[in-house]
C-alpha cells in the first residue's frame, strides 16, 4: 500500500503557501488566475537560473506551458516536441539529451525498464493526493472494470529508488507523474457522412471509399484497428492490447486487403496531418484527436467527435525524470511536478479538450461554464473559449460524448505494448508500404 505523503509548505514573497491559494475560495482563485501575479510558489529560481530539457509529444509540449512556467518559477522549459515513435526512441537512445521526458504510459512501458530514468518520491509530491484514482489503481469509480491494454497504473510504480521492474500495486516511487490524458474515439464530418455514425466499423463503410484514415503510430494505430474489427465481428480478441501473432496477422491482412480496396485516403502522423484532411472534406470519417476535432470547428467547419456503441479508446502520459538529474536541478524539476499538478496547467489542458490528472486542482482556475461544459457535460451557458481566447463552442452547445464520467467510463481499451510488440510493428509497416 501507498504510504500517505508529507505535505510540504513552501512560501514564496507573498507569504502564501500554494495550498492555502487553492483552497481560498473562488474569488481568490480569480484574482490567481486572472492576473498570475500571485504564485505562492518560491521565487529560488528567478535568483539561480535553472534551465530544464523537456520532450515529447505536441499534445502537451505547448508554449503557453513553458511561458507560464517561466512567470510564476523562474524555470526555463525548453520543449522539443516529436511524435510518439521518436520520443521513445530518444528516450532510450539519447538520455543525457533531456532532464523531463513528457511521453505516454505505453512508452514508459518500453523506455523504463532501460533504466534511462528514475522514480519518483510519492512524499515529494504535494499533490499527489489529488491525482485521480484511475493512474492509481486504474478504476475510474471503485466499481469501474480495467480496460484492456496498457493501463497506466500497470506501469505507474516501481518498488524502489533503484528498481526498474513494475509493481503490481501501488507503491512509494512513480515511474511518472500523470498529467494528461484523454478517450479517443472517430471525428466524422456530419455534413458529408450523410448518415448516423454509431459504431467503429462504419469507417469501412464502402460508402466511404477512398475519404476514411487512420493514424500511423503502430502502437495506436493498430488499437483503432482492433476496435473495428471487433465491431465488423472479424475478430474476437482474448485482449487487444496483448493480440496473439495469429490476431495480429488476422488484422494487418484486413487492414492490407482494404487498403488494396482504396478504402483508405490517407494515413497521418501528426496532429496537424489530421486537421487538413478533415477540414478539406478528403476525409469523412478518421481516427482523430479531441483537440483536432476543436480546431476543425474553430474554422467554422462542422466536424463531430462521435460517441461509439463498442466505447473509446484511452491513453495518458505523464512527466519522467532522467536518470543522470540530482542536485538543484532536481530539485527544480520535483518543483515544476508540482507547479504543473496546481491547476493552472491542468485548466488549460482540459480548455482543449483533454482532462487533467488532478482535476481538483484544475477545477479552481475554471469558470463554472467551463467546468460545466468541459467536464460536467452541461450545455454552455455562454461561448466557449480556446485557451488562446477563440470561440469554440458557441452558447447552447453539449460536448461530444457527453461528461468526464461518461467518456472515461466507456473506456475499451487503452494505447498499448504487447508481448509481441516487435513483430506487430513489423507487420504494420508491411500495411503500410503495401
């Protein structure tokens, strides 16, 4: 079991403890906001310029983060963004070329047991008690069913400072602090699909012939896979985030025989790659990002991230520290966990659609029509705004799957790394060259 953690106060020229902020009622939680003059977090870093090397994906390597950082701790973050494949592999490969790895559970699950980074103390972390149960112990409610595949509590703690073999239940060291993740379903382009979308295996439709895509990260793209299988009835998995080589070869041929069949239009990467081939109507139906579904509409063109009969699928991510960090640095690194678990981050990173790990904290820095709308699933009482201050949602408007316990409670699966990983990804770009 989890020993719970000592709370430590720090006190910056203010006099205010962060805790005591957050816990100030909404009016003081406003003028925090608003004006992001008052921190309560120590000012150590401004006196001692401490520079921190983070990458990982564009979900979460975002400007705006490293900018606010900079304001309210003095820390300068400088962000590589890359794509899932390439963050795992220089996180293995080039581990002195970074401090904080920001990447996914299913790429802990590969780069952790290398021994390239180092757990973390649960008695650092001064929120550690608000992160949510489901990087605990994996259950959304304590009645929950654990999805399939990779699970970020499955790789979410070792047994010790030195270990790099996960543990079974919850113990004293991260792997990683959850920051963010998200239920991922198909985006449709209403106005073209010209019919309701209910299941995952609509996208091969042939009605859709040559306007549908799925997204090329192996490791993902084959759970999207699975998930329609699954739906056409062509396979019935024992587990889909652990397939066999027989159901792996079952689903790489489907995938081969459709794309032979001009099914598919393309296969993207990026976010970006998403956007453009949905808001130019080549596609109609894809594999698709929340946020990627808001910028669509922020463009004033209909794009809808469509609820499905069979559920999501699901991933997290969280931050990592490298192996070789110690000293003032790590100090400071520990420092940004907490700064980015206090809520500020945590807003913003739901004002796009994704969810917070400490959605208490985040809670604070959200209006009450935000929060209803982003997380409660309420109808917006006024416009919805993006976090640079576009409209994304006029007044009147419900998002799409409804609230934070609807969506992550119809969690399928979760992005994964199976036994035979290696052979998987073979097989996928063997579908891909085809």
């Amino acid at each position: 079991m989890t020993t719970t953690p000592t709370t430590k106060t720090a006190t910056g020229a203010s006099g205010l403890s962060r805790r005591s902020l957050l816990k100030t009622g909404a009016a003081a939680a406003g003028l925090v906001a608003g004006s992001g003059a008052i921190t309560g977090f120590p000012t150590i870093w401004a006196q001692n310029p401490i520079t921190l090397r983070q990458f990982g994906t564009g979900v979460s390597n975002l400007n705006a983060i490293a900018e606010k950082c900079k304001e309210d701790l003095g820390i300068t973050l400088e962000m590589t963004a890359t794509d899932s494949d390439a963050a795992a592999q220089r996180a293995v490969t080039q581990p002195d070329s970074y401090d904080i790895a920001d990447i996914e559970y299913w790429i802990a699950k590969k780069v952790f047991p290398a021994g390239v980074m180092q757990p973390m103390e649960v008695s650092r972390l001064k929120y550690y008690d608000k992160i949510v149960p489901l990087f605990i112990d994996g259950k959304l409610t304590p009645d929950s069913v654990i999805a399939q595949g990779t699970a970020p509590h499955t790789v979410g703690f070792v047994e010790g400072k030195d270990s790099t073999t996960f543990a079974s239940a919850p113990t004293d060291w991260l792997t990683m602090v959850p920051t963010i993740y998200n239920a991922d379903t198909l985006g449709i382009r209403p106005d073209l699909v010209g019919r309701e979308i209910t299941t995952w295996a609509d996208i091969m439709d042939p009605a859709f012939k040559g306007k549908t895509s799925i997204l090329n990260i192996p490791s993902i793209g084959i759970m999207d896979a699975a998930m329609i299988m699954e739906a056409l009835g062509e396979v019935q998995y024992a587990d889909k985030g652990n397939m066999t080589k027989e159901e792996i070869d079952k689903t790489i041929e489907f995938l081969i025989k459709a794309k032979k069949d001009g099914q598919f239009r393309a296969f993207w990467k990026s976010f970006d790659e998403s956007v453009n081939l949905m808001a130019s109507g080549e596609v109609v139906i894809q594999s698709m990002w929340s946020p990627a579904v808001a910028a669509v509409r922020s463009r004033g063109i209909p794009c809808v991230y469509q609820p499905l009969k069979e559920g999501y699928r699901a991933w997290g991510g969280g931050i990592g520290l490298a192996k070789h960090l110690s000293g003032a640095k790590l100090d400071a690194a520990y420092e940004y966990i907490d700064w980015y678990l206090s809520g500020w981050v945590g807003a913003y990173l739901n004002r796009q659609g994704y969810y917070s790990a400490a959605m208490e904290t985040a809670k604070e820095y959200m209006s009450e029509d935000e929060w209803g709308f982003w997380v409660e699933g309420k109808p917006a009482a006024g416009d919805i705004l993006s976090p640079d201050g576009r409209v994304m949602e006029k007044a009147g408007a419900v998002r799409d799957g409804g609230s934070f316990n609807e969506r992550m409670g119809k969690v399928a699966c979760w992005n994964s790394v199976m036994d035979e990983d290696r052979y998987m990804v073979r097989r996928w770009n063997e579908f891909i060259a085809a």
